[in-house]
C-alpha cells in the first residue's frame, strides 16, 4: 500500500483541502495520504470533508500547533 | 486625626477602600462589617471552584480577618450585620449575628460597600432543597459537596449569563448534563446576538442543552426519585441540582432607609469621588452606580475590577486631602467558554442603537498569529463605530484564540476616544508567535473605514437569512468546490472565483440580480466584488464574515 505526504504547514485556506483533494483524485484506492496543517481550521474541515467524500480518516492529532491527519482514498 | 472609618462590606470594595486608607493614613481607625462568614474572597473563581480547578476553598480567600488585623490593623466582624444607619448622629446600629446582640459604632466617614446579591425571581417551589445561587463561597462549598458525593447528574442553570455559563462549562467538566434555560432570545445578553450565537454554537457542541426564549414556570420535587422537575412554558426539565444564575441587584436597602439618593440604574447613585448624596458617606462596588465613559451616561456593571479601582478611589477620598476621581466604566468584560473565548468592551450594536447613534458595524475573522506560525487560532472582531466622526463605539471578539490583548488594545482606545482611523496607526507588537504582521484589530479598522468609505457593500447573516428565499437574489459561494462540501449555506450555489470572474467577464452571469458573494472569511469575495464593479456590475454585495461568522444553520 502507497502512502503518500503533503506538508501543507504555512498554507491558508483553502491551500491544504484542496491540496489534499488534488492528491487523492490522482491517487489509487487505498493510499494513504499523511498531511501536515498549521491552519487551525482544518482540523474540523477534514473531518467534515471525510465525512462527506466517504474517505477514511484514520488518524487525527495535533502536536505542537501542527495538525496531523492521515486520511485513506476510498476503495 | 485618628478619624473612625466605618466599612459596611468586606469582599472586593470594601476590603480595598479599607487598605488603601489604612495605608496613606496609618493612624485612622479602620473597621469592616460584614455579614458574611467570609472576606476579601474570590467570588469570580467560584464556577471553577465546584470544577475543581480550584481545588480548595482556601485557594479562594484572599485574605482572612486575622490577616487584616495583624499586618494592617483593620478590624474585621464577620457575621455582623449592619442593620441601621443614623447620618445625623453618625452612628450605625449593628447586630451581632451569633449572639443576636446589638450595638452602636460611631464613624467619622461611612463606607457603603454592601455589594449585589443574586436576584430570584418569584418562581413556585424556587425554594426547594438543592436550588441554588452561586454567589458566596457558603454557596460554592454546599455545590461543591453533592457534586463530590457523586449526587448529581443532571443540572439545570436558569440564566445564561457569564457566571451561568461559565458555570455550565464547569459542571460539564464533571461529568454532569447541563441544561441551561434562558428567557431571553440569546444567551450572553450584553453581546450582540450574532456573537452570541456562534458562542451558542460551541456549548452545543460540548454537550450543553440550550433553551432560549424559555420562562420557568415552577420548581416541583419527584418524591419517588427525588429529583428537581423544572416546568417551563415549552417543557419540564428534571435535574438533581439547580443553579439560579439570573443576575444580581445592588444591595441598597441601607442605602434606601437612610435615604441615599438611588440612580436610575437602581444603585446608589455617586459622584466620580464616589460620595453619595450626604456628605461623609460613600458608596463603593456593586451597590454604587458608575458612568459609561462614552457617553456619561449612568451604568451599573458589577465587576470586580472596577470594585477594586473605585474601592482604591474611595479609600483615597475618605480623608479629603488629595482628591481622585474615577472616571468610569466601558463595560470590557471577557470569558472562557470550554475552548471559545469571548471579550467585549464598549457598547454593543444594540446600546449603541439605544443611546441613538447612528453606527457602522464590521465583523471580521482574522488570526491570532502568524497565519503560517504552528498553533495559530482564529478570532472573529466586531467593531461597532459612529458613522459620522468615525469614533470607536465599542467591540466584541470570539474565537479560540487569544481575545483578551485585542479586546484590551480596543477598550484602551476608546477610553482615550480613539478613532477608527487611530486604529490603523497603532504601533502594535509583532513577532510570528503573537501576532499577524497586520493585527487582528487592524485589519477590522481598515474593513470598518472601507465600509465608511463606501468601497464594498456587506450583507449580515441574518439579512441573507431573508434572501435565501428571493429569486430575484443570487447567494454564489465562491469557494473552491472541496471546501463548499464541508459546509455551506443551505440554498447557496457554489461557484469558484475563477470561474465566477470567467463567467462575468462573458457575460454568463446575470448583472440584473442582486448577487451577494460568500467566501470563508470575506477577503475571496472583497477581491472579486472589486474586480465585478469594475466590470460594471452594480448589485453585489458581500457577507460579513463569510462562513466563518455565519452563526445560522450550515450544511
């Protein structure tokens, strides 16, 4: 299985959603993406938006400001 | 020499009139009176008390009559209730409240300092076990005791003001469901609705069950399971504690018996020396009205920060000497909603259409830091300012970011009557880790004078609530798709500013209807309802705020 890694650390949104989108659009079934924000919203956008797109969101975390999410592409 | 100050009151005004008197002028002879059993304590801190934390009742005193007494030599009797005043005579009667017991205390200067007491309203069985108000520490300490025996489960809180709330967030904290019932239309009363909302918003999603525009109707106890039914004019709420947190009223009964002039706002009225209307007696903190800077009108605004810079006035005054004046109030208050804080300072939308100015309003989301600096957190700002001079009225700030150095940066330039134009000069501090490069109350004083200027045209959220339904209105949201997924506007259409200026500039986009643009913070749609003017499209107009603000029903 891929697993694929963004930093989208710096980047206001809508840069890390829509690089996120990007990605996983090109990406095949199963990869996983890991993707690091320091836009604080997108910590309930990508859940949202998971929600929505029926992609997995495996994981969640933030560490010291940095919000890391790893999401898997839908089969 | 060696004059007799009498203080009726010990917890924040009366405590500090008392020091700072004894300080300046060691040899007077200083006695504080209270009824309560305890002084000089915290009664801010006690929502965090019953959260435990504050862990310990003594985290909350202050300072303790032993303490005065031996490092001050102030006399302190708790449980001593001042029951009359002779102005004539200047005596007071006092009743010693263990013993029953009555006596006479002579003063030179009388200190009014009796403080507010939390209002309860004339609700059937209001009385019943396990109702409380939460306003002194005895109150605090019997909460404190059923929530630690594990005896609570689920609370009821009439009121959503700040101690409510704050109280809510505290007892959510321990594991208790929370129902807070509030018989206006909002919550947080002294803000505007909007900002009010978006906080509504956050409890909600912390498991808070909010009721407004709800009237408790009666209090009755289940017999069987022992609980609290609270009755309302929609529904009956059952609880094993209830909090009564409607507010609170100066305590002026002294006061009034004595006949002490009472301000229109109903607390003693005083002048900025803060005497009273006879002459050796003084009124301090929440019994004694203050004055809105802004306009000099009257205004009552029970805090502890302004108990303590009118008690220090007081304690100045009483020997007469060197006169100092206080000046007023703005009425800047801040709190802590589990991870949302709120500020205010200055007067609101709707004071300040109550007073009749005509104003202008802005609400502007923005960053706390750096936008790119790790941990960066929104705020949204309200500005609310006059039309005509372009004087800062007032501000309200929500967010989880840091609100209190702007709302502080706000509440000083008003109270030197700043204007929005002074806003945008301020040398403000900036680092990465504590601010954008343009701060946060910059940036809302430059949309403000864009507004004032007439450059950009701004529907609010609750006028867009109106035209969602109007064919002859287009809501375009001119996000990128991915983010119009996540959430959005019901009845809104999405599309993308590239797309929208293509569209424009062929003319695929019809000029004759009134387009309103969203986009997340309202900057996406500024810069194109910038660029669709200049295509001589003349009905667009953009939401405040965007998404980020819109304190109504997302999809």
């Amino acid at each position: 299985m891929k697993e694929l890694y963004i930093n989208a650390r710096g980047m206001q949104c809508p840069g890390p959603i829509m690089q996120l989108h990007k990605t996983l659009k090109d990406a095949e079934p199963d990869t996983e993406v890991v993707i690091e924000v320091t836009d604080s919203g997108f910590k309930k956008d990508v859940q949202a938006w998971c929600k929505k797109t029926k992609n997995e969101l495996v994981s969640l975390n933030e560490e010291d400001g940095v919000i890391i999410a790893k999401i898997k592409k839908k089969s | 020499m060696n004059k007799k100050i009498l203080i009726i009151g010990g917890v924040a005004a009366g405590t500090k009139a008392a020091s700072k008197v004894k300080r300046d002028f060691p040899d007077s002879q200083v006695t504080i009176i209270t009824k309560g059993e305890h002084i000089s304590y915290a009664g801010c801190g006690l929502p965090y008390f019953l959260g435990k934390v504050i862990k310990e009742k003594k985290e909350l005193v202050v300072r303790t009559p032993e303490e005065f007494k031996n490092e001050q030599g102030i006399d302190v009797l708790v449980k001593h209730e001042a029951v009359k005043v002779l102005p004539e005579e200047k005596k007071v009667i006092v009743k010693n409240l263990e013993t029953g017991e009555e006596k006479e205390f002579e003063y030179d200067k009388l200190v009014l300092a009796t403080g507010a007491d939390p209002f309860i309203p004339p609700i059937k069985g209001v009385d019943l076990e396990n109702i409380f108000t939460l306003r002194t520490v005895t109150d605090a300490l019997k909460i404190r005791k059923l929530l630690d025996e594990g005896k609570v489960k689920k609370a009821v809180i009439v009121g959503a003001g700040l101690i409510g709330l704050e109280t809510a967030e505290n007892l959510t904290h321990r594991g208790v469901k929370v129902s807070v019932i509030e018989l206006l239309d909002q919550i947080l009363p002294p803000f505007d609705r909007e900002i009010a909302l978006l906080a509504q918003k956050h409890l909600n999603e912390k498991g808070v069950d909010i009721h407004t525009s709800e009237k408790v109707t009666s209090f009755v106890k289940n017999e069987n399971s022992k609980e609290i039914i609270v009755k309302t004019d929609k529904g009956e709420i059952p609880a094993d504690l209830v909090i009564m947190s409607v507010g609170v009223r100066p305590n002026i009964k002294l006061a009034k018996d004595m006949g002490l002039k009472i301000g229109k706002t109903g607390a003693i009225k005083v002048n900025e020396f803060m005497e009273t209307s006879m002459p050796d007696i003084y009124a301090v903190g929440d019994c004694a009205e203050s004055k809105n800077v802004i306009n000099n009108e009257p205004a009552w605004i029970p805090l502890g920060s302004t108990a303590n810079k009118a008690g220090r006035t007081t304690g100045l005054n009483l020997m007469g000497t060197n006169k100092n004046s206080f000046k007023g109030v703005l009425g800047t208050s801040i709190v802590k909603l589990f991870d949302l804080n709120l500020a205010k300072t200055g007067l609101s939308e709707k004071d300040a259409a109550k007073y009749g100015f005509d104003i202008e309003t802005v609400i502007v989301p923005a960053f706390d830091k750096a936008h790119y600096f790790p941990g960066n957190k929104l705020i949204i700002t309200k500005l609310i300012a006059d039309k005509k001079d372009h004087r800062v009225l007032g501000a309200q700030i929500i967010g989880e970011g840091v609100v209190d150095k702007p709302i502080d940066i706000i509440a000083t330039a008003i109270h030197f009557g700043a204007k929005v134009e002074d806003l945008t000069q301020l040398d403000l501090a900036y680092a990465p880790p504590f601010s954008m490069a343009v701060a946060s109350t910059i940036t809302a004083a430059h949309v403000m004078l864009n507004k004032l200027e007439g450059k950009v045209k701004t529907v609010k959220a609750h006028e867009i609530l109106d035209k969602l339904n109007d064919e002859n209105v287009q809501v375009i949201d001119i996000r990128e798709e991915p983010e119009f997924i996540i959430r959005s506007i019901p009845g809104s259409i999405n599309i993308p500013q590239t797309e929208l200026l293509k569209r424009a500039a062929s003319l695929g986009l019809d000029r004759n209807k009134e387009t309103i643009l969203v986009c997340k913070v309202g900057k996406r749609a500024y810069m194109t309802y910038c660029t669709l003017k200049y295509l001589g499209f003349d009905k667009v107009s953009i939401l405040e705020g965007g998404i980020t603000a819109y304190p109504f029903e997302l999809e």
